[in-house]
C-alpha cells in the first residue's frame, strides 16, 4: 500500500511570504496527486490535481510540482485567506485506491 | 447545479448500527464514483473507499475493509456508508465527495458534501 509523508507538519509564516509544503509517495505514483485547502469545520477544497494542474477557480498564487515520488505545493505569496491545512493525495488505478498526506497547517507566525 | 447533500448528524451508543447518507443531485448519478473520508476530532483526511453507482462496484481501504459497508440506491441517487456494531473510535466527521470533472473515473475529489457528524459513546 502507497503511503504518503507530508513535510513540514506545521508551517508558521507571514502574509506576503513565498510558502512550499512537500509531499513524499512510497513509491512512484507518475503525476496522480491532488492538494486540498482545509479551513476549521469546513470540507476540503481541490486545489491542483495531476500534481500540477491548477483546479478552476483557484487562485493562481498556487502551483504544484514534481512526479514520481515528490511534490510540492507552493504559494507564491501568502494571504490572510491561505492559512489553512493542506493535504496531499495520491490516487492508483491497481489497485484503485486513494491515499492523504497526514497534512500541514500552515498559521501565522 | 451540482450537489452532495448528507444526513445529518448522528448520536448513537457502542454497538448499535448506523447507516448515513448521501444524495447526489445536478448530474448523473451513475456516472460517477462517489468516495467517503472520515476525519478523526482534530485529525486529518483518511479515505475510507468507493463506489460506482453504475455497476456497484466497491472498493475499500484496506483499513476499513471489514469495518464499514458502502452501498447505493441508484434509484434516488444515494449513496450509504453503514456500520454494524459502532465504536467509539467510529466518532468522527464523515465526508461524501465525487470528481465531477472526469466521469467514470476518479483521481480527485473535486465536489464535496457538507459532512455527517457521528457521535459514539456510551
């Protein structure tokens, strides 16, 4: 089973800064990873998916990179609307299953 | 416009049964896996599996398979997450979720429900 590593788990940074979170597969997924933004009591959002696809209607402060078994989701420039967890989640065809990241806060230092 | 819409929140006792809902509306149900996410009190995103509401196909987390039962009524465009003995550890948020983007197929959840809370304790 594919496991997913997410780092760091906590992220403390200021508006206007220049953020990346990274997200390691145990094994190589090609591009079939997805990032979310969770804000407290609401569902997950869909930010980006086949790692660096950017879902419509996202802010284009967000872009992910990489394949195989490294990602990131980096934010170009912080905004009070971004301090959020971020999850990443990687999807295989066989068997059909998918896997979250364990996820990282990021908050205001 | 597309729509998942859950049952609502859920008290029960260890050991009693549950089964939570979710209704799909804007699209064509069986067209589309549907996935279900638990997410622990202050704790991340697990996928639990899914289902093709097409053929019923179902497919499970190895760390649910056995523990809960994912099912759907393509009648009324539901899909159901069911247990039959609860626990404790069962309390958690539970999240329906498709990816409207890609019929027939599923990388991402693009489409969220608002989540069922589920409430086990004695």
């Amino acid at each position: 089973e594919i496991q997913m590593t997410q780092s760091p788990s906590t992220l403390s940074a200021s508006v206007g800064d220049r953020v990346t979170i990274t997200c390691r597969a145990s094994q190589t997924i090609s591009s079939w990873l997805a990032w979310y933004q969770q804000k407290p009591g609401k569902a997950p959002k869909l930010l980006i998916y086949k790692a660096s696809t950017l879902e419509g209607g996202v802010t284009s402060r967000f872009s992910g990179t990489g394949s195989g078994t490294e990602f990131f989701l980096t934010i170009s420039s912080l905004q009070p609307d971004d301090f959020a967890t971020y999850y990443c989640q990687q999807y295989s065809n066989n068997p059909r299953r998918l896997t979250f990241g364990p996820g990282t806060k990021v908050d205001i230092k | 416009e597309v729509q998942l819409v859950q049952s609502g929140a859920e008290v029960k006792k260890p050991g009693e049964s549950l089964k939570i809902s979710c209704k799909g509306s804007g699209y064509t149900f069986t067209n589309y896996w549907i996935g279900w996410v638990r997410q622990m009190p202050g704790k991340g995103l697990e996928w639990m599996g899914i289902i093709y509401p097409g053929d019923s196909d179902t497919r499970y987390s190895p760390s649910f398979e056995g523990q809960v039962t994912i099912s759907d009524d393509r009648s009324i465009s539901t899909a159901y997450l069911q247990w039959s003995s609860l626990k404790a550890s069962d309390t958690a948020m539970y999240y329906c979720a498709i990816r409207i983007a890609t019929p027939g197929r599923i990388d991402a959840f693009d489409i969220w429900g608002q989540g069922t809370m589920v409430t086990v304790s004695s």
